[in-house]
C-alpha cells in the first residue's frame, strides 16, 4: 500500500514539475505584450501553488493513513505478544507443577524403600 502512495505522489510531482516547464516554454515563445505575459505569469503562479497546496495536502493524507495503519498493527502486535506471553507463562506453570508432583512422589517413594 505504501508503495501506491508513493507512486501517486511521485506521478503528482512529475506533473506538477512538467506543468511549470511547460508553462514557462508557452510563456517565453508567446509574442504578448509584457503585460500579458505578466498576468499569465501571476496566473500560473497561483495555479501552480494551488496545485502545491492539494499535492501538500494528499501527501499529509496518505502519512496519517500510514500512521494508523502502524498504531493499529503495532497494537494487535502488542496483544499478540501479551496473549502468546501470558500462555507460555501457563504452561511453564504448569510444567514446573508436574515436576514438583512427580519429584514429591520420587521422594516418598525413596523414603518408604529406605524406611523412613
């Protein structure tokens, strides 16, 4: 998934770049007067910020996206953990019980041969 967002902020970026060169070669092979130029200019100006602005803002988009994506993760990781923790801590419980059960037998059964 990160990879599309990045693939769509790169094929942003390409755009945007290729808009303003595009729109400079226009603006410098076009025979207007300087006035005309310049308000076209001032135009692409803002267009192009415009456009910075949406691009500024789908990228803040897609790293909050990101961000709860790896909160939610790392809380289910952090579940699991406790989860597989808390059912080992268990079984070694109860394996430590087995053994003091089966070591209690050995040693009744080592004192009824010594006859104790």
């Amino acid at each position: 998934m990160a990879r599309i967002k990045n693939s769509t902020a790169r094929t942003a970026l390409v755009a945007v770049t290729a808009g303003l060169i595009g729109a400079s070669v226009a603006l410098l092979l076009a025979p207007q007067s300087g006035r005309k130029t310049r308000k076209k200019l001032r135009r692409a100006g803002y267009d192009i910020a415009r456009r910075g602005e949406l691009f500024c803002e789908d990228l803040n988009h897609s790293i909050r996206e990101l961000v709860e994506e790896l909160e939610e993760a790392s809380v289910r990781g952090i579940d699991r953990g406790r989860e597989a923790g808390t059912r080992i801590y268990s079984e070694i419980i109860d394996s430590l019980e087995a053994g003091k059960e089966t070591i209690s037998r050995q040693i009744d059964r080592l004192r009824q041969r010594a006859g104790y």
